[in-house]
C-alpha cells in the first residue's frame, strides 16, 4: 500500500483520489472506487 516499494507516488495518486471524491460528491450509496474512479467489483 505504501512505503518504499509502493506503486505510485503521492504526487500520482492525490490529484486523481480527489477528482475521485469531487466526482462523487452529492451522491447516495456506498461506492468501492479505485483512484481513478473505476468501480472496484467485491
């Protein structure tokens, strides 16, 4: 999830989690979402 061997930086992932949250303000329900916004199936 983090640290040194972590995916991406926090500089990649912020920008696009909070356009993420931005583009689900306002709406009900639960969403499992990715940081790009993708619907994360479980």
């Amino acid at each position: 999830m983090g640290g040194p061997d972590a995916r991406l930086s926090i500089d990649e992932s912020i920008p696009n989690l909070v356009s993420t949250i931005d583009a689900y303000e306002g709406r009900g329900g639960l969403h499992y979402l990715d940081y790009l916004g993708r619907v994360v199936p479980w």
